[in-house]
C-alpha cells in the first residue's frame, strides 16, 4: 500500500530537500529526456522561478505532442451539501448552520437538461460526506438516472470501501476525484476534527482501493493554502508514482484547488502567487506528458485563459458550487465561491480564439498510451 511508501518519508525533510534544490538541479531537470521525484523537486523549488519562461514553453510543447491543441469541458452537478464531518475550510461543515439539500432523481434529471442543454457530456457529482443519506444506495440511483444522458459521469464523494466502488463501476461510474487535502499528517487533524474524513490513514489507503476495484481513471490532489504547497505536491507526485507503477492500467488526473471563500473558511496558511501555480503545473506537466491537468473555475479568466497553452488539459465553465445550483436552488448555500462567473458560450468561445478545440466527453477514446512517466 501507499502507506508504506509515505510513512518511509519525513515532512520536515522534504521541505528542506526542495528549497535545497539550486539554479544547476533546475537546468539539469530541464535538460533531462526521463525526469524522476528529485526533479519534481527541482522544478516545483524557488529556485525554478527564474526558469520560468522556458518551462512554460517546454511544458506547452510537451502538452500539445500528447493532447494536441485540445481542452475537455466538464461542469460539476452537487447533488448534497450534506455532511458529517467538521472541516475548517468548506461552507459544508457540519457545524455550519445552514439549511441542507439533497436532490431527487427528477432534480437530477432537471440539472441533466440544463447541462446537456450547454453542451456538456462529461459530468462530475459532487456530494458532502453523509453516508446514511448519500451513501452508495444513492450514488447508484444517481448513476442510474444519469448514466442514459452522459458519456462519463465521475464523483467526488466520501472515501467508500473497495466492494462499494466495485458496485459504483458494474454501473458505469467512469473516474473518482479523492483529495487527501494535505499530506501533512500532524496537522491533518486539525482541520478535519470531527467525522469520518478525521482518520488519515483511510482516506490515504482510498487510492489503493480505488486501483484494486479497476476504476478506469482516479483524481488526486491537495487543497492549496492548507500547508507548504511544494511539500504537499511533491507527496501528491509520490503518490502518483505509486499508483503509476502499481495501477499501470488507470489513468490520472491531478487538481489544483487553492482555498477560495466560504462560509466558516479559515485564512491560507501557505499562499500560492500565480506565477508559483504557473510554475507548479508546468512542473507537473514536464515531469509526466501523461497525466490529466485541470483548473476549476475557483480560478480568475485571466488566469485560466492563459493556463489552457501551459500544460492544463481540462476546465470546467459555468460551475454551480451549490446542490441544484443550475435550475432548482441558485441561492442556496455554494460549498466556496467560484471566481471565473463567465457562461458555458464564453469559455468554449475563449477556448476556440486561442486555436484550441474544446472536447465535450473524456478523451479516453483518443488515448493509445497508458500513464506513466514520473519514476
């Protein structure tokens, strides 16, 4: 498992390895046709920040020879902003007083037509952590009522049990997103003091399930702002690197979420400037030409229009952060604020005048290769 391979590494250590990396560790990874971890370290480390016109070009060269001049939409459909956890970070904590959601299946469906209507054909559902009331009964009814009106439907929910996600697959469930949100396991429990989403240790081994229940493609991720975000990246690569060699047949997608506004929100411990996230993607993208990078719309336009030619492959537009958000409940409770407010007709519009093609469903059909490349 994943765990013995974490538990071999000091937090501490890594940070101290990564602002070690010099100008020389930086060009000798530029120059290198097969990158390794240590690498990673160099390009995520302050002292690629001067370097960070050439990775950018580097990074857009090696993302248009395995993607060509592509960008997948999806947009997020919340289903409940119900939760049992206490997390310091998210407007759906149990100790926030608001009123909950959950839809029905004709809500679904009513959100389907909306989305549909926009164009999508990739839809991600988005839960809180409730098990009794958006359990795996109800994810397989929403997987059901969905599955006729999309080609990939994904989820971002409470970690499950391997049999569980076995069940979620027989059903057509395509990718799961699980963010261990930091990798810094002393403080992890600080920001998740109540619940199920408290044990560290579950939610790090949830990979590895997810690997031996044969999902066709896993996200992974930090939440940025939590900690160090060079440290809680180079983990997120470990971790990658893990799965790569072990899960060779799955595919991956990594996310880059920083801490947005919400109700009860804590302020950023560790700040990310823009041109740092620029560097730390077009990191990602040079130390592995396979992976999946995507940008949500907690990001600004400008911010966005401009990373789809520096190494991201998918965004999502016109996102509601709110369960029926598009048709049914608009003012309900949003889980952060988005910051890119553009519609659905302006980002493909954006996407189309910068020469790129926008892609409706997951690309997996184009894909000859499978992941792997950081080692």
């Amino acid at each position: 498992m994943f765990r013995d391979v974490f538990d071999t590494y000091d937090w501490d250590e890594v940070v101290n390895s990564i602002n070690a990396k010099n100008a020389a560790d930086v060009e000798r990874a530029l120059n290198k046709s097969k990158r390794d971890l240590e690498d990673f370290k160099a390009l995520i480390a302050p002292a690629a920040a001067a370097y960070l016109e050439p990775m950018a070009r580097m990074s857009n060269s090696i993302t248009q020879k395995r993607f060509g001049k592509t960008v997948q939409l999806y947009a997020p459909m919340y289903l409940s902003n119900e939760c049992q956890n206490i997390c310091t970070y998210c407007g759906f904590s149990l100790d926030n007083k608001i009123r909950r959601k959950t839809l029905s299946g004709a809500e679904m469906l009513q959100e389907a037509a909306h989305l549909k209507q926009q164009g999508f054909d990739h839809v991600l559902l988005v839960t809180g952590e409730a098990n009794k009331n958006v359990g795996v009964d109800y994810l397989i009814k929403a997987i059901r009522t969905l599955r006729p009106h999309f080609a990939n439907i994904s989820i971002e929910v409470q970690p499950l049990e391997q049999h569980e996600y076995d069940l979620l697959a027989q059903e057509g469930l395509y990718a799961v997103l699980v963010y261990q949100e930091t990798y810094h396991r002393d403080n992890y429990k600080m920001y998740h003091p109540k619940g199920k989403k408290s044990n560290f240790d579950y939610r790090l081994d949830t990979p590895d399930r997810l690997g031996n229940a044969g999902i066709h493609k896993i996200g992974l991720g930090v939440l940025i702002g939590l900690e160090d975000w060079r440290a809680d990246n180079f983990f997120t690569a470990l971790h990658v690197n893990y799965m790569e060699r072990n899960f060779w047949q799955t595919k991956y997608s990594i996310s880059f979420p920083r801490l947005r506004p919400a109700e009860g929100l804590i302020e950023p411990k560790s700040v990310i400037s823009d041109k740092e996230l620029v560097q730390l993607i077009c990191a990602w993208r040079i130390c592995n030409e396979e992976i999946e990078l995507s940008v949500s719309t907690r990001e600004s336009a400008v911010f966005r229009d401009n990373i789809i030619q520096l190494g991201a492959t998918s965004i999502s537009a016109g996102s509601k952060t709110n369960p029926g958000g598009y048709t049914i409940e608009e003012e309900s409770l949003e889980q952060f604020e988005i910051d890119d407010s553009r519609s659905v007709a302006e980002v493909k519009e954006m996407i189309e005048q910068k020469g790129y093609k926008p892609v409706w469903k997951d690309w997996a059909q184009f894909s000859p290769h499978p992941a792997g490349v950081v080692h």
